[in-house]
C-alpha cells in the first residue's frame, strides 16, 4: 500500500470511537468515514505532532475526556461535547504542570471523579484529581505520590 492511497478496514463499530480518539490525539487529519457495512476508512492521514504519552478516560456523564503529552513535555485535554459518537470535540485546553511530563495514565476514583497521574521528566511523579464527580468541577493542586 502506498502512502496516501485510500485504505479500508473492517472493525466493530465500538472501535470506531477509540479510532477517532487514537487518530485526532496523534494529528491524523483527512477524509473518514463509515460505511453501511460498518467499514471505518481513513484517507491521506499524516501527523502533525509529536505524540509523547496519551491517555483517556470517562467522565461521570458518560463522555470521553483525552489527556496527552506532546514533544515538549506541555499537557493539554479535550472532551467530547455530548456522549454521541459523533459528537464534536472541544478545542484543545493546556494543562499546567509542574514540570514536563513524560507519561501520563488516568482512572476514575470510587465516587466517579478522574484522577490523572503523571511522571515528569525528572522521574518524580505527581497526581491530581477533580474536587468532584461533576465533569465541570476544579482540580485540585498537583501533588507528588
């Protein structure tokens, strides 16, 4: 296959939205769709970014929320706007941190709110977490762990 050349694989149609992620988190842009038989093609995609370390979780209403560190280490996240597959993504937001970053994982706690934690690039690592469950709520200060 040559690059460039239009492609076309079958998946289950649940993959489609972690595609959608894996793709826009590492700056695949083109033509994509899905077609009748469930088929998800991608046409002419590149990479824009460097991708370091990306990670995706579940807000309590049911909508995804991606965490990613780029080349120079800055955090940024971005949500899906309603639980839809095809709901529009918000802009991408940075992130502050205490210093660059090299990994990043996150999870939910036991009452539904996120908690990210992440390894700078010194090997310290750091965590913080939403004050609540409600996906609008603040974080609350980094803290090393």
């Amino acid at each position: 296959m040559k690059l460039g050349r239009k492609f076309t694989h079958l998946i289950p149609r649940a993959a489609i939205v972690m595609m959608s992620v894996l793709a826009m988190s590492a700056g695949a842009y083109g033509n994509s769709d899905i077609g009748p038989s469930g088929a998800y093609s991608i046409s002419k995609a590149t990479v824009t970014s460097a991708l370091q370390s990306m990670a995706t979780c579940t807000l309590s209403d049911g909508r995804l929320q991606i965490f990613e560190i780029v080349n120079d280490g800055a955090l940024r996240t971005r949500w899906k706007t309603s639980t839809a597959g095809n709901a529009p993504w918000t802009d991408w937001q940075p992130v502050d941190v205490p210093a660059p970053l090299v990994a990043i994982s996150c999870g939910k706690l036991s009452d539904g709110a996120v908690q990210i934690f992440v390894r700078d690039v010194n090997g310290v690592n750091w965590t913080r977490w939403k004050t609540s469950p409600d996906p609008n709520a603040t974080w609350t200060a980094w803290e090393r762990y």
